[in-house]
C-alpha cells in the first residue's frame, strides 16, 4: 500500500481498495488492477481482466468511483451492455443511470485530467 507524506493512503491505494471490496462483493477477481493517468474515460476492462482506472476517479464523488468501479468490473463476469449487465448495475448500483447521465453530459462529473485541461468535455 502507498502512503502519501501525511501518512494517508495514495489516490491509487485508496481506490484499489474500494475495488477489491467491490471485487469480494460482485465476486469477481480481476487479474490485475491499474490506476493512471486516462485522457478519454475513467475506467476499463481488458478481455483478460485487468482493470484500468484513471488516477483523478479519486476526486470524485463516492457514488460515482462505485458506478464507474462496478461497471467495470462487472465486465469480468458480463463482457456486454446488454440486459443483464444493467440488471446487475442496477441491483448494485441503483443510481447508476443518473451517474452514467451526469457522465455523459459533464454536468456534475467532470472528465479526466487532459479533457479538462483541453477544454473539451
């Protein structure tokens, strides 16, 4: 685990450890999982299960780490969106649709680093 100077968990611990309690809730278990600098979106989900996460998830709000955290991972047991993998965002998530809305609009979620730096949204 990284700890920062004042003894606090690291943006990146912090949020691999709310993933590896989603991961015991969902039972899944990704192989590995990756915190970075992401330019286009805030997380992913390799076919052979890594997860990626952008380093800036952890400014956001709690609900929002847990839609974009869970959405990922749930792509290690569904690779698609289709019913099921919304089924299954909305037993654990039951907001998410809001959240992937605010996403999608950036009206209340800002968007990683280098869009916002570039002024695009």
């Amino acid at each position: 685990m990284k700890w920062s100077t004042n003894g606090s968990l690291s943006p990146a611990a912090r949020l691999r450890r709310r993933v590896d309690a989603w991961a015991v809730k969902l039972r899944v278990m990704p192989r590995a999982v990756r915190v970075q600098r992401m330019t286009r979106k805030w997380g992913s989900c390799s076919t052979a299960g890594t997860i990626t996460l952008a380093i800036d998830l952890d400014d956001q709000s709690e609900g929002f780490q847990d839609f974009v955290i869970v959405h990922e991972l749930l792509h290690l047991k569904v690779p698609n969106h289709g019913r099921l993998f919304k089924a299954l965002m909305t037993a654990h998530v039951p907001k998410w649709r809001a959240l992937d809305a605010a996403r999608r609009g950036a009206r209340d979620v800002s968007p990683p680093a280098a869009l916002r730096a570039a002024g695009r949204r």
